[in-house]
C-alpha cells in the first residue's frame, strides 16, 4: 500500500465524514444522548409525579435520581441505539462504494484493494472513537453540573471503555458483511442479526463469559459494582475484530466491482 495513495484516500474518508450525513448519525447521537440523559434522568420522577397527581387516590414514591442512574441511561442507550446506528452507518462503508462504482474509480488510483479495506476500517474506528469520546465527556460533564457530585465517575469511563471494544468489534464484523454481501440493506440486517445473537445467548452464563456476548451486559455491571467476567469477552472480542478485518480484506480482494 503505497503512502500517496491511502493518504488521499483516508483525507477524502475524513472529508466525507465532516461535510456529509455521517458526522450527524454517530456523533451527532452521541452528543444529543450526553446532553439529554442526565437531564431526563433529573426530570423523570418529578414528570412521572406530576402525572400521577392527576389521579385520585394514587401515590408513587421515587428514590431521589444519583449520578449513577444517568450514567446507567447512558450506557444503556449505547448498548442498544448507538450499536444499531454504529451498524448502520458501516454497512454501508464498502457495499455502497461498490454499488455507486466509486470503489472502481478509487481503485485505479495507486491504492490496493488491502488499503481500500484498511483506510474503510481506519476511519470508521476513528469515528467511533471521537464520537464515543465526545458524549462519554458531554455527559460527564452535564451530569456532574446538575447531580453535584463526581461519583461513579472511574465506573462510568470503565464502563464505556468495556462497551468501546464491544463496538470496534462489531464496526469492523460489520465491515467484513459490507464487502462480503451485495447492498448496504443485507449488510445491516445482518450485523443487526448478529448483535441480537450476542444478546440472546448472553443469557447463558458459560457463554456470556467466554465470548464477546459478555461485554453486552458487562457495563451495566460495572456501574453496579457488580463482578463481571471481562478477560475472556475482551480477548475473544479482538479475536473477532481481527478476523473480520482479515476476512473484510480477503473478501474484497476476490470481489468482482
């Protein structure tokens, strides 16, 4: 792979990324979800309250809302919205680049079909990673301003970092259907497929705690303060991260365009 080449092509990725679609979906989620969460987690009780009111006779009692609780509504909703949108968005990195014949043009350029791969890989994990970053530090931040305390703060950035491997993995498995499946639909449906997989089968103990299904439930765990298993579904998570980018490039190699 020759510098000249997978340089432009990585500037046009990230040129891609700030002026199109893209910069809306992944971090645009996660900044609205920072911002948003810690507030609604403040205001529940006292909207859920203030409806109850309105009927005779029935009377809730509500724990006063910690910081914890925000950040437990935070990771939840990185388990499951951020990882369909972070499907989504993948699954169209190399199936429609294929579709619109842009990967031909692109192609003919001094870049291998390896590079295509990587740099396609490079800059989604980059995105992920920004973008994660950004709302873990804009709810960080909001929930410390309204709860006035910095409790569970070491929790929360544990609990995101064990959920970030989960979604390299699944970034770069969802990389591997985009170039193996024709169109950016199947490509989805079945990293959606998948990730339902991983929930389902991590309701079993001796599975949840040897593969990647155990990082699906492993940060709300970690925000309880509850033991988690997290040795073997991180290394069996890379181990899958590195086979799906092997497969993604030994795919596209074979790939008629």
């Amino acid at each position: 792979m020759r510098a000249p080449g997978w340089q432009a092509f990585l500037r046009k990725e990230f040129r891609e990324i700030l002026h199109t679609w893209r910069l809306w979906v992944m971090p645009g989620i996660l900044l609205f979800l920072g911002l948003s969460t810690p507030i609604l987690t403040k205001l529940t009780p006292q909207i859920i309250k203030a409806t109850a009111n309105k009927t005779p006779g029935l009377v809730l009692h509500f724990p006063p809302p910690v910081a914890r609780d925000a950040y437990l509504q935070f990771v939840g909703n990185l388990e499951q919205l951020v990882i369909i949108a972070l499907v989504i968005v993948t699954s169209a990195a190399i199936a429609s680049e294929r579709r619109s014949g842009t990967a031909v043009l692109v192609l003919t350029k001094p870049l291998s079909r390896t590079g295509f791969v990587m740099v396609k890989a490079l800059s989604q994990l980059v995105l992920l990673g920004a973008a994660t970053l950004l709302g873990t530090l804009v709810c960080l931040g909001v929930t410390v301003a309204i709860f006035r305390s910095t409790a569970d703060t070491g929790h929360l950035l544990a609990a995101v970092g064990a959920w970030f491997v989960f979604a390299a993995m699944m970034t770069l498995l969802t990389l591997f259907l985009s170039a193996t499946l024709e169109g950016q639909a199947p490509a989805g449906g079945a990293g959606i497929a998948v990730w339902a997989a991983f929930l389902v089968v991590a309701a079993f103990p001796l599975i949840r705690d040897h593969s990647p299904a155990g990082l699906t439930t492993a940060s709300d765990a970690i925000l309880r303060g509850q033991h988690t298993a997290l040795l073997w579904p991180i290394v069996s998570s890379l181990a899958l991260a590195g086979l799906s980018l092997a497969g993604a490039v030994w795919t596209f190699a074979r790939k008629e365009l």
